[in-house]
C-alpha cells in the first residue's frame, strides 16, 4: 500500500460520526429532491407529448374533413343546380382537385332504374359517345346484365384514360354497394375501410360516399337521387395536411397511422412520420433519465375506425433542472460536511493535508520521471528548445535525435536551432518552419535532413510551443519522424507506374512521353526519328512448354541484349508480353535505323542459355518513320505493329519498313477475320476430297479431305488465304473439329453405300493438337458417326511432333491405342530428327511434292524420296507420295515399292457429290494404266 492510499484511508477512518452524519443526511435529502423533481419534469414530458399526439390526431381528423368538404361542395352543387352537364361539372370540380393534391378522383353515381336505363343511356351518350351501362368482367369492363336497379358512373374528375369507366355500375358490386348503402343509412358522408390504391402501386386510400339530395328522378332507395364519392390518397393527405400545420417531423416523436380495412378487426399501418426511436432506452439512458412515451389516439373517420400511435424519447436534456438541483445539493451536502469536518476534527485534518501533500508531490515527482523516461524511450526524435534567447539554443535532444541524426547529445550544447538547420538542404518549408517559431505558433512541415555521417533522410517535422505560467512562449518542442522508407517506397511506386517491373525497361507511358519529346526535338531541327515494334516469334510455346519463370528470364535476358544493342540515346520499352519498341534518335537516315534494328535481331538470334539448357529465338521487327508515318506518339507505334505483322507474314525472324498500303492490308486481313468468325455459323465451309490410290492395285483405298470457303461476296477463298489467320484467332479448333465430323460422316455414309472400308485422311493443326481433350473429341465423333477408328488417319506436319517432342509423343499413343491411324505430312521439308521418328507410333509417312515434282530430273531429288521409303518400310510404315502428276512420277514410285499415291494424275480435289459419283463409277475397280 502506498502513502497517499495509507493517507486515505486513515482520513476515512478518522471521519467524526457528525461528519458522517452530515454527509448521509445531506446525500438522502439531495436524492429525495432529484427524484421528486425528475418525476415532475417526466409528467411535464408526457403531457407535452399528450399534447404533440392531440394536435396531430385533430389534424388529421380535419384532413379527412378537408377532403370530405370537396365531396360536400360537388353535393351542393347538384342538388342546387339540378342537372349538370359534364363540362360544367369537370369545370367545377378540376380546381377542386388540383388545390388538393391527396384526392384521387371526385365521382358521382345516378341510381336508374331498369325500365329507365335505354333512355338514360341516351342521354349520356351525348357528352360520352357509346356510353353504356357496364359491370365488372375479370379485369375489364362489359355490357350490365338486366337488372332492376343501377347505380352507374356519371360523372368523374380527373377523367380517367379508360373511358370504358363511364357507366361502371357500383351496384352490382357487393363491396361498393355495401360503402354505399351505410351512407344512405346514415344520410351523411361514410368512409370505406383502408384499400389498395391502383396509382401509385402500393399506397393505401379510403372511399367517402355521401348520397344525394332527393329528387323527382330520385330512383334509389330511400328517394335517394345517387351517391357523390371522393377518393383519396391517405398518406399524401396527412403529409400535406400536417406539413401546413408545422407538425410532419419533430424531434425524438415518430407517429405511425393505422386504419381499419372493411369487414376486419385489425388495423393496417397507412403512413409513418418522424424519426424513428428505440422501444426502450439502453441501461445507461435510463440512468441519466432518457425517458420514452407512448401514446395511442382512437378516432372516427365517418363511420370507421382509425388509430393514432405516437412513440417519443427524449433524452437528459428533459432533466436538466433535477440534474442541475442534485449537483447543488451534493455540492452544498459536500461543503457543509467537509466544514463539521474541519470544525471538528482541525487538527488532525491538517495533519492529513500535510501528509496528502507530500504524497501528491512524490506522486508528481514520479510522474515527472515516468514522462522523462517516456521521452528518453520514445521512437521519434525530440528536441527542446530556447524560446526566448536569440538563435533559439538547443536544451536537450532524446536519445533517439542521437540515434536518427547521429550527433551525441554533448555535440550540441551551446548551438542555436538556426546555426544547427545551416547544413540542411535549401527548402523553403526550413525557413516556414523558423518563421512560424517566431510567430510562436505551432508548425508543421516535411524535410530532408542531414545526418552527421552526410546521409540524407526525410522527416516529418511539427513544432509545438511550450507556454509558461504567465501563459509567454518559453520553449519549443520539436518532434521529427523518420519517413524514409514511406518516401521511398513512393519513389518506387513512381519508378513502377513508367517502368516494368520484370525488365526495368520504360513501360509504354513512359515510352509515349519520351517519343512525344523527340518528334519535337527532330521537328525543331528538321530532322527524323524511328519507333521500331520488335516480337518475339512463337514465344508462347516457351511459356506453354518450359513455363512462365524460364519465359521471364529469357525475356530478362533479351531485354539487356537489346538495350546493348542500341545507342544510350535511344529507349528500349517492353510494351507487354514478348512485345518491346525501340525510339531511335540521332540518325542521319532510314538505312542507319535499318541497321540498328538487324544488330538487335542478330544479337537476339544467339542462342540463349537457362539453367543448362540452350535456346533459339527469334524476332519479328516493323519500323516506322517520324514525320512521315505518323505525327503522333500512337499512330508510329502504330504503324511500326502494322510493318511488324507483315514481317511475321513473311516467315519471321525479318524486319519491314512502314508503307502506307499495309493499312489496307491490315484492313482487308481483320474484314477476312471478321468474316471468318461468321462462315462456321453460316455454312460456308465445305470439304473435297482427293483420292489415294493404292499402286499395287490402282483401287481408291482412302481419299483426304480438304477444307475450301465458299464465301458468299468474294467466291472460293483459297485455303493459304484464312488458314494461317484461323491459326492466329483460335478459330482453327472449331473449323477442324467441323472438318473432322464432316469428314468422319462423309466416310461412313460412302462405306454404308457400299464403297468398301475407305480411310479418309484429315489434317489437324497445332492448336489442336495441343487441346488436352483431343482424344476424347475423337473418340465422341467417331461414335457419333459410327465409323471404324481404323478408317480415320491424322495427319501431323514434322514440325508439329518436333515441338514438345515427349507431349506429343503422348498424345499420338493415346490416339493410336483408340485404332486411329497417324500420318507425317510433308516428310522430309522440316527438320525431324532419325531418332524421335523412330519413336513415334506413325502408320504412314508422305512424301512432300517438292520432292516428287523433280524426280524426274533431279537424281537427288530421286534419291531422297527413294531413301524416304526405303525408311519407311524399314520402320513399318506405309508411305503415301502427294503431288503426283505425270506416268513418268507414278512408275518410278511404283520402282521404289511405293505405297499409295495421290495428286493430279489421278484426281484434282472433287466436292463431295462428284467424288461420290467417281466412287459410283470404280464400283469394280481395274488395275491401274501400265501396271
């Protein structure tokens, strides 16, 4: 136990039973006075509540009497004038409605009786053309039936956009005749219970009837002439009506209206208003006297009931006089106790105070100690200094000043603050700094400080003056945080928002703001500048195949041969993916760029090593000139792609320089592209077939199926035109997967026609052949079309296995254990290697027709093919020699023990009708011409 809590509790001990006494006394006397009067200030509450729900339960009783007074007026009008003609009624009623905005529709209902309703009809038809008497039918109207008695619509405003209204008989509609016979009972306006309105959707109305005065045509019951009628809207009545008497919000008071609906007892709530308060006050508001009311009002609105709910809270502030009295009385009940205390008990009380003292000084002798030790511990930098001597001397630094700056405390005794901020780095913010230390305010700014070392650092600076007693400025606190790191890593994000994060290369951004700058310096000095769009050609194989890491690294290490490539001058950016572009500056002409950009190609054409393993790239390049391809930074960029992609068109691994056709080239490709996506839906695809013929034989064993495009404006789009660019859009997988059902359907129905079991050979592409569900889409067509898996041959170019060699020797076993039989195409024109073609499972390889035209007059030519099927055989392939088109070409594949042959000689590509009528005529087949 401490002193002062020793202290304490001898004081308490010590307290003389009058004191004591003193003090209950008073507390009980302070505690009856609050209650009395807090019970007073909450009876005053609940009658101003009272009061508010009175004034908002008479205004909306008038405001059904408001709307109710419309009715009476369109009463008295009929029965003074007698009979009123529509125009004079619309012309009496229209101001009517429109000065109260709540009313619906002002109506009035002529009883007729049945013997008078053709003359009646008539009449009306005259302001209403086809009027009639109608009834209710679903959801619209039809012609009343016979009846004794009706009570139709005469007369409405606003006139409603259904004239099939006029003549509504309410009579024979059981819960409007029921409103209107309570209001013939009771010969004064009667109200309908609560009901749906149609317009708007959602809110509620009521219905007042009030008949009308008798007369000599009166035909209803009791000598009721008919019934005027208002209807209303009631929550846009009460809102209006309380807005003009100042009572639709108030403060802490929410009222809800209910009305009852006919033929039940429950109330439906109609509107809402104020602001909503809790049901009860939380613990703590019941303790400082939040006091809620709740008050209900039952009224009638002619002839139906309707109840008024009001729930208020008001808060302390109701208490404010109990409050301010318990606050007195504890004050007076204190002073009074501690003067019988001091009376009686002076001196030991001194004794105590002196004791309290000196604990109260130890106490503010240790918290003085516990701020030290918090200033000496603290993380941020504080210095104190001299207010009121020149120069403002430094006083004391904390450890961690010693620690950010790098100066030992005894280093600045004797500085000034103005002498010590000399070394700092010019800002201005130093000098608002020392300004405001002399204004003798408070500051605040950011800087970059020194430390001893000459290491520079930012800091966030605020200066606090300290006051004395006679409130002057005798110090200044000055506190620095160190924001180094946040000021750095703004930099970089800076860095990040114009540069790449994988290369470091300018980022397009910057690449735009750097060209921008170069067009003007070339157009200021008359001179030129290049934007070259480099690509790396079939870069996505590298990422599919040996991943995005490895991808990154070569794109790393590209990135530094093409920056070595170039002068210091120039910028290289990577614009995204494997796309870079080159800003060239300070050459003299195109043929310099030119030759800049085949050193970039050349260095990128070296082999590039990863980990152990050696790779080949090479790059695609488009250059475009500045000014005269392009005034602005987009359109060289631009233009550079578009020289780019005719590069790529022309086999890759080449530059080509921008020239104004290739736009129309551009053009012409993305309109073909266009079109493409369009031709499978549309039907424009069609397979021919070309023969293969067996040499032994000369039988058609197989025919291979050929994709053409009969496009409906440009003719017979020839393949080498929209293969390559289905290749590039990705609409070469449905194409081929059309290709491959056409022609597995095609083969079936000849074999189911009796042709025998032909094999029809179908190409498939690269993207393809890498879709993981190859197998499997195979396997459906054929089932699909229920023909032999030996009766399908998938032909794969060389390069096509070469790439992902162990992938796609996975993939051809997958299909060679399903009975499909695979082809090599265009043998010999790729650059297989002996030892993966041994591993393949291939059933046949063909001979690429460059080889087979020069047979005849190349030996090596010769050569090759005959090596080629010597191979073959050897390995237990079938070949199949393409291109054949002279007998001299046929008899020599026949000497070298070919296979089968295909081409020109035999049969061009037929349409699948034609090569179907061939069939029909080689039912019996003959030997081949010179066997």
């Amino acid at each position: 136990m401490t002193a002062t809590q020793r202290s304490s509790g001898r004081r308490v001990r010590a307290l003389h039973p009058a004191t004591l006494a003193t003090l209950l006394c008073g507390l009980g006397v302070s505690a009856l006075l609050f209650f009395i009067l807090q019970a007073s200030e909450d009876a005053r509450y609940d009658f101003e509540v009272d009061r508010r729900v009175q004034a908002r339960a008479a205004a909306v009783t008038n405001s059904f009497d408001d709307a109710a007074d419309s009715m009476r007026a369109v009463n008295l009008l009929l029965g003074a004038t007698g009979a009123v003609t529509g125009a004079q009624f619309a012309k009496f009623a229209a101001p009517l409605v429109a000065t109260h905005p709540y009313i619906q529709g002002l109506t009035v209902f002529r009883f007729v009786p049945g013997t008078g309703r053709a003359a009646y009809e008539a009449q009306r038809a005259g302001d209403w053309p086809g009027f009639a008497i109608r009834e209710r039918s679903g959801q619209g109207f039809v012609r009343a039936g016979e009846r004794p008695l009706y009570l139709p619509l005469e007369m409405v405003e606003p006139v409603p956009a259904n004239h099939e209204a006029h003549g509504y008989d309410i009579w024979a509609f059981a819960p409007h005749r029921a409103l209107v016979e309570r209001a013939l009972v009771r010969r004064q306006p009667t109200a309908s219970g609560v009901i749906p309105l149609i317009e708007p959707r959602g809110a509620h109305g009521i219905v007042i009837a009030m008949p009308l005065a008798p007369g000599s045509a009166a035909a209803g019951p009791g000598g009721a002439g008919g019934v005027t009628e208002v209807v209303i809207h009631v929550s846009r009545l009460i809102e209006e009506n309380l807005r003009r008497a100042t009572l639709l919000r108030h403060r802490g008071v929410e009222v809800v209206l209910s009305g009852q609906v006919d033929g039940a007892a429950t109330m439906v709530e109609v509107a809402r208003y104020g602001n909503a308060v809790p049901e009860e006050p939380a613990w703590w508001g019941r303790l400082v006297g939040t006091h809620v009311v709740e008050r209900t009002r039952r009224f009638d609105v002619y002839g139906q009931a309707w109840e008024l709910r009001a729930h208020a809270v008001e808060t302390a502030g109701v208490h404010v006089g109990s409050s301010v009295l318990l606050f007195v009385c504890v004050m007076f009940t204190l002073a009074l106790t501690a003067y019988v205390n001091a009376s009686v008990t002076r001196r030991r009380q001194v004794e105590q105070l002196v004791a309290l003292r000196t604990a109260d000084l130890k106490h503010a002798s240790e918290a003085m100690r516990l701020y030290f030790r918090a200033i000496e511990a603290s993380a941020n930098a504080v210095i104190l200094v001299d207010a009121k001597r020149a120069g403002y001397p430094i006083e004391y630094v904390n450890p961690a000043f010693e620690r950010m700056r790098g100066y030992a405390a005894h280093e600045l005794a004797g500085q000034t603050l103005e002498d010590f901020v000399v070394g700092l780095p010019e800002q201005a913010a130093v000098h608002e700094l020392l300004n405001t230390m002399r204004a003798q305010r408070e500051g605040h700014a950011m800087l970059r400080l020194v430390r001893k070392d000459g290491s520079e650092l930012f800091a966030e600076v605020y200066v606090a003056p300290v006051h004395g007693a006679d409130g002057s400025t005798e110090h200044f606190v000055i506190t620095e945080y160190d924001v180094t790191t946040a000021k750095r890593y703004e930099e970089e994000l800076g860095h990040r928002a114009r540069y790449d994060t994988l290369t470091g290369l300018p980022n397009r951004l910057l690449l735009t703001d750097r060209i921008e700058r170069a067009m003007v310096f070339a157009g200021s000095r008359g001179g030129a500048a290049w934007v070259v769009a480099l690509d790396l050609d079939h870069f996505k194989y590298v990422n599919d195949s040996l991943g995005h890491p490895v991808g990154d690294r070569l794109l790393c290490q590209a990135a530094a041969r093409i920056a070595a490539a170039v002068r210091p001058a120039d910028t290289v950016a990577r614009t995204g993916g494997d796309e870079f572009v080159l800003l060239l500056v300070d050459r003299n002409d195109d043929d310099q760029a030119l030759a800049t950009v085949n050193d970039v190609l050349h260095a990128l054409s070296l082999a590039f090593e990863d980990e152990g393993q050696r790779l080949h790239l090479t790059c695609s390049a488009g250059i475009a000139a500045f000014p005269s391809d392009g005034q602005d930074a987009e359109a060289l960029v631009r233009n550079a792609e578009i020289a780019m992609y005719r590069a790529k068109e022309a086999g890759r691994n080449t530059v080509r320089s921008y020239l104004p056709g290739m736009n129309e080239h551009v053009r012409e490709r993305m309109a073909l592209a266009d079109a493409l996506r369009g031709a499978l839906d549309g039907a424009q695809f069609e397979l021919h077939y070309q023969p293969q013929v067996a040499l032994d034989s000369g039988a058609v064993v197989g025919m291979e199926a050929l994709i053409r495009w009969r496009h409906p404006e440009l003719g017979m789009v020839r393949p080498d035109r929209f293969i390559s660019l289905a290749e590039d859009t990705g609409l070469i997988v449905p194409i081929g997967a059309w290709v491959l059902r056409t022609a597995c359907r095609q083969a079936a129905a000849w074999q189911r026609a009796g042709h025998g079991p032909l094999r029809v050979a179908v190409n498939l592409s690269s993207l393809q052949f890498r879709e993981s569900g190859l197998a499997g889409m195979i396997r459906g067509i054929l089932a699909e079309a229920q023909l032999a898996p030996s009766c399908l041959e998938i032909e794969l170019t060389e390069s096509l296995v070469m790439d992902e060699v162990e992938r796609a020797i996975a993939t051809m076993r997958e299909l060679k254990a399903m009975g499909v039989q695979l082809a090599i195409d265009d043998f010999g024109t790729g650059y297989s290697s002996l030892a993966y073609l041994k591993r393949f499972p291939v059933d046949v390889l063909k001979v690429d027709q460059s080889f087979v035209r020069d047979i005849e007059t190349d030996a090596g030519s010769a050569a090759m093919v005959g090596a080629i099927i010597s191979l073959a055989h050897d390995l237990g392939m079938r070949v199949i020699a393409e291109g054949v088109e002279t007998a001299p070409q046929r008899d020599f594949l026949r000497t070298r023990r070919c296979d089968e042959v295909q081409g020109y000689l035999f049969s061009r590509p037929l349409p699948a009708a034609e090569f179907g009528r061939m069939l029909d005529g080689l039912r019996d087949p003959v030997p081949a011409q010179g066997a």
